[in-house]
C-alpha cells in the first residue's frame, strides 16, 4: 500500500509538471476562455458615424446581459454584399457539410448542410451555439435581442477551426456587420469544441478585408476600443473595415494558413546532477526494454491516431455522418488506449517504471496533438482534467506490471486508475470538465 502512495505521488507531481506547468506559466492565458461575468451593468451600445443604430459590444449565450463573447470586427457596407463576400465560393476546394454533426452546447459547434460557401480562406456556412446580440435601431425604437444573420467557418470538423458570427444592422437603412471571431478545437477526451481565442481569427479575417482590391489598408482598416476585453486574448480592440466607399465584387482572396510553432526547450540540468543521481540515471536507461518502447508508441499512435483519422474520415467518407465518425473512434480513447496499456504493461517488472512510461507517452501525445490544432491557452478545468487522466493511466500501468500482480491480478493501483478513468471520461461527457 505504501509503494502505491508513493507511485500515485510520483505521477501526480510528474503529471502537473508537464502537464501543468508548461500549461500554466507558459501558455498566454489558462483562465476559462469564455468566462461570464456576474456584472449586470446598464449596457453601452456602440453605435457608428453617421447611423442611429448600434450594438452592445458582447454576444449573450441567454437573452441577458452576460459578457460572453466580445464582438471583435466591424465592417461598414451594404450587408447584403459584405455576407456575399463571405459566402460565395470563389477559388476554395469545398465540402458539403452536414446538419446533424453533432448537437450544439455551449461550447460545442454543429455544420449544417447549406450552400456550399467561400471566400479565399475555406469558410463554409456552421450553425453553432446560438449567440444573442443586444441591438439598437436608433430613434424611438426600443433595443432589442437578437440572433445571428450567419455563421461560416474555416476548418475541419475534428482538428482545429475557425469561427464566425455575423449580425447585420437591426435598420436596412444603415450599413454595417458586426462579427465576433475565434478559434476553436475539437476535444476527443469531452467530444467537444473548445473556444482557444479569438485574436488569430481576427487578423486572419482581418488580413483577407485588407487585400481586397479597392481596399486601403490604411485609410479603410483601423481598429477601436470598445472597451470589451477579458475573455482569454480579447484584448478590448475591435478591426473596423470601411468598405462603403468600394465597388464590392465576388472575389478570391489566397491567404496562407501560418502554422505557430513553439518550442519549449528545457534547461541543461547536466550540470546540477550529483554523481548517485547520474547512476541512478544510467540505471533506468538500462532497464529500458522493447516492451517500454512498444508502450510508449502505442499509446502514441492511439491516441494522434484518432485525430488523424477522424480528420481523414470527415474528408473522405461522406457517407458516415459526424455522430457515426465520433461513435467509431471515441472507444478507442476511451477502451482502446486504458486496455493496450494494461495488455503491454504486464510484461514490465517494475510498477513505477510502468507507470511512469504510459504517463509520459501520454502527456507527450496531448501536447503533439495541441500543436497539430495550434492550441496556445487551456482552461484550468481542461489542464486538471488532463493531469488526472494521466495520473489514471499511469496508474493502470503500475498495476499491471508483474510485481503488482504477484499477489492478485486485482490489485489497489489498477482499481483506482480504472475508478479514475472511468470516473473522468463519464464527467468529461456530462460536461463536468
């Protein structure tokens, strides 16, 4: 019983090491993406030049003034043609989308199929959460709630993707969109989408509006406060685009994605290693085995396998809808990684070894994974969550390495990383993480 305090110790401080630590002090913002204020302030509209309507600058997931998400692009032109403009397809490869992708939550996005959509960047049309927008017509009108004109995205249903709101002037008269931008990926371990940010899919929305031919980058795109910043990278500056003074037209505008790469190098610790520490060291190198190595990849290859293949299957397969994609590849997270572990672990001697090999194959393909999505910030909800599931597969290594069963297959290190396991995942998919 003490070895298996001792090894659950040794896989909760390796976990948060590696898991929390790079994800807490190294990542922009680890705070909830979307947070709401319990704020209930009369609401400042943001109204425009010459035009009596306006928006409160937050989108509400209810018919409350909730500061959920920032609005965070305007654009001054007919809305008719703004929406045309991202919603027909010009050079784009396109695929159809389908409705029934998966149910909308609050943080989980269904496609429907539509009119395929585009502009140069690969936007098809998305029906997700709905967002309500607080608007103003001016005059003797009362302000009012209301939904969204569109929804486009850019992206794939199972990796990363980026996404739009857009809400059209409540009078015809007046012209301007209002939009709210971000990023966002799918989350095998919730079968979710998590929001990442908004600022990468405002440049980018922005970069398209500048190289519009007719556009001037200078005279016809700025950026203003509106005083809405707070959720991860909004920082509160909006992109206006003037686009009342240009004939629009259909058009294609090429935009490259730009893939963020960062690299975390960790110090030299060569250096701080006492002569017991390097023997030791030495030691458990030499203990390493194929078995170790067989773990290792295969806990790695379940696990981006199914990214990869999911990504794959919403390209190529169009007769399996996304319920069914799900439903194929969640049970190998869910089954598949919890019983290979166990099945190739048994053939390990040492428990901690065991332990501390499936963990770390496993931290190492969550953050490979962040890095195919692009994912920069995580809540602290998915960060503890992502930590305890780490632990709990260790767990279920160490109890199935050979001197754990010696006694009895059933031992107190496999039920807790079992109990874990399945206690995570079942509140991940109630949405308790």
């Amino acid at each position: 019983m003490r070895r298996s305090l001792v090894i659950g110790v040794v896989l909760l401080a390796f976990a948060f090491l590696f898991i929390g630590g790079p994800s807490l002090f190294l990542s922009p913002s680890t705070g909830d993406v979307a947070p709401e204020s319990a704020e209930r302030p009369e609401p400042e509209v943001h109204s425009f030049e010459d035009v009596d309507s306006g928006i409160w600058p937050y989108l509400s997931p209810r018919k409350d003034h909730v500061k959920r998400s920032p609005v965070n692009v305007i654009v001054r032109g007919e809305s008719d043609e703004i929406v045309r403009l991202l919603t027909h397809e010009a050079d784009g490869d396109w695929e159809e989308l389908d409705q029934n992708e998966t149910a909308a939550g609050s943080d989980t996005y269904r496609l429907f199929d539509d009119e395929q959509v585009a502009t140069g960047t690969e936007w098809g049309e998305a029906a997700g959460a709905t967002r309500y927008a607080w608007v103003d017509p001016g005059g003797d009108r009362e302000p009012y709630w209301t939904t969204e004109t569109l929804q486009v995205d850019d992206g794939k249903y199972y990796g990363e993707r980026m996404h739009i709101r857009l809400y059209e002037s409540p009078d015809s008269g007046d012209d301007w969109v209002a939009m709210q931008t971000h990023t966002e990926h799918f989350d095998w371990f919730t079968l979710r989408h998590r929001v990442d940010g908004s600022e990468r899919a405002q440049l980018k929305v922005e970069s398209e509006f500048m190289e519009l031919p007719g556009v001037d980058s200078q005279e016809d795109v700025r950026r203003i406060n509106l005083e809405n910043s707070g959720p991860s990278d909004a920082d509160g500056w909006a992109t206006v685009v003037d686009l009342l003074g240009m004939a629009l037209a259909p058009v294609a505008i090429s935009l490259a994605s730009k893939n963020q790469v960062r690299e975390w190098l960790p110090n030299t610790v060569d250096e701080r290693l006492t002569a017991a520490d390097r023997r030791r060291f030495a030691a458990a190198v030499d203990r390493i085995t194929t078995r170790h190595v067989a773990l290792a990849l295969s806990i790695l290859g379940l696990f981006l396998g199914v990214r990869f293949a999911g990504i794959t299957l919403e390209r190529h397969a169009g007769m399996l809808t996304m319920h069914m994609i799900a439903a194929l590849l969640y049970p190998i997270i869910s089954i598949g990684i919890p019983a290979v572990t166990y099945l190739i672990a048994h053939g390990l001697t040492r428990r901690l070894d065991a332990a501390i090999t499936a963990s770390g194959s496993l931290i190492l393909a969550i953050w490979i994974d962040y890095g195919v999505v692009n994912v920069n910030s995580l809540p602290v909800d998915v960060v503890a969550q992502r930590i305890l599931v780490v632990v709990a597969l260790g767990l279920i290594a160490g109890g199935a390495a050979k001197r754990a069963t010696r006694e009895s297959w059933l031992n107190d290190l496999l039920v807790v990383g079992v109990a874990m396991w399945v206690l995570l995942l079942a509140g991940t998919l109630f949405g308790y993480f």
